[in-house]
C-alpha cells in the first residue's frame, strides 16, 4: 500500500483504507507487504508430463566452449557439470508468465514495498568493448529502458516480486520444463548450435 497516495486521498476519502492482500490494518496505514491480483493473462499453462532434464558430457563441454568464445577464457567447466547427468522427469501441471517481469513491473513492487531497488553499483555486467565482467560498470541505457527485462536482481529479489505478484517462482524443474519442453533435447530452441544472432 502506498503511504502517500493515501495521505494525499485523505480530503477525498472517507474512513480508513481498505488495505491490499498481504498488509494488514493499523489506524490510518497498512502494514507489510502489499500484494496484489494474481494476472494470469499473461500465463501459460505447462501440460503435466514427462520431459528430459539436465546436460550430458556434450552437451556441457559445448556450454564451457560457447562460454569460452563468447565472453572469456575465464569459464570454469565445474559451471556445466552441476547440469548433469541428463535424466527423464515427471512433473505436474503449472502456470508460468510467458513474459519476463520488465524493469516497470519491478519497479512497481518497489514503489509498493514489497521489493528492493535494483542496486546497480553492486551488479554484475558485461563490458562489450572489454570482453569482461565487472561490479560498478555503468549500465546500457538499454538496460534501464521501462520494456526490458528486470536484471541485477537476486533469488531473493526475484522470490519478493512473486509473492507482491500474488505469484511464487518455478521450481528447478519447472523452469527447465517450461523452457525446454517435453521430450525434448535440444540445447537452444533452434537446434543444438549456438546462433548467437537468434
């Protein structure tokens, strides 16, 4: 609940705030967490089924070469075999946003109180004209565009937006499920070969 909507509705408003789900009523305020409707129009179900989870051999020395080529001989081969051994999966229905929460989605949660300000003199970026990673580069004015994906946000960060949105993050095997789709072994869903400009 925004505290200062409120206040400046006083003149306008009689009673007390109605307070959204996940805060609860004090005098004149709401108290801990606003959530809000869960919006499931931008959901798509996930059938319940079998599919392949994990990376084979191949497959993970070809996740260390693509690192390698594409951002640095700093890739670390003990990245890929936490994917393995590659194995056969049951898994229920679920629902998942067929969208990515964009930088004004998250945005709202912060201004609600339920998520923290992205800091991005802690994160974490690619420096194109270096070929490196570093902590405080200045972000691409991209990066910060309303429409583009949310980054620089933590587990926590991202479980905080799910529970405002009325929502919870996909399991390990859900997200794998829903981006790699029932029997399927594709490594990219164009095929096996990396396609930088896909």
């Amino acid at each position: 609940w925004p505290g200062q909507a409120w206040s400046k509705m006083q003149s306008r408003c009689l009673g007390t705030p109605k307070c959204p789900p996940g805060t609860t009523q004090q005098a004149d305020s709401c108290t801990g967490r606003a959530t809000r409707q869960v919006d499931t129009n931008q959901m798509v179900e996930v059938p319940a089924g079998d599919y392949v989870r994990g990376s084979n051999n191949e497959s993970m020395l070809e996740g260390l070469r693509i690192c390698n080529e594409t951002y640095s001989t700093e890739c670390n081969m003990a990245w890929f075999t936490r994917e393995g051994p590659r194995k056969k999966v049951s898994i229920g229905a679920f629902k998942i946003d067929k969208f990515e929460v964009t930088n004004q989605q998250y945005l709202e949660c912060v201004k609600a109180g339920g998520c923290a300000p992205i800091q991005w003199d802690k994160c974490s970026l690619f420096n194109a004209e270096s070929g490196s990673w570093g902590v405080g580069i200045k972000p691409h004015e991209d990066l910060r565009k309303p429409g583009h994906p949310a980054i620089c946000t933590s587990w926590h960060d991202a479980n905080s937006f799910c529970s405002w949105a009325g929502k919870r993050l996909p399991t390990e095997s859900e997200w794998e499920k829903a981006a790699r789709g029932s029997e399927d072994t594709r490594e990219f869903p164009w095929g096996d070969k990396f396609d930088a400009t896909a």
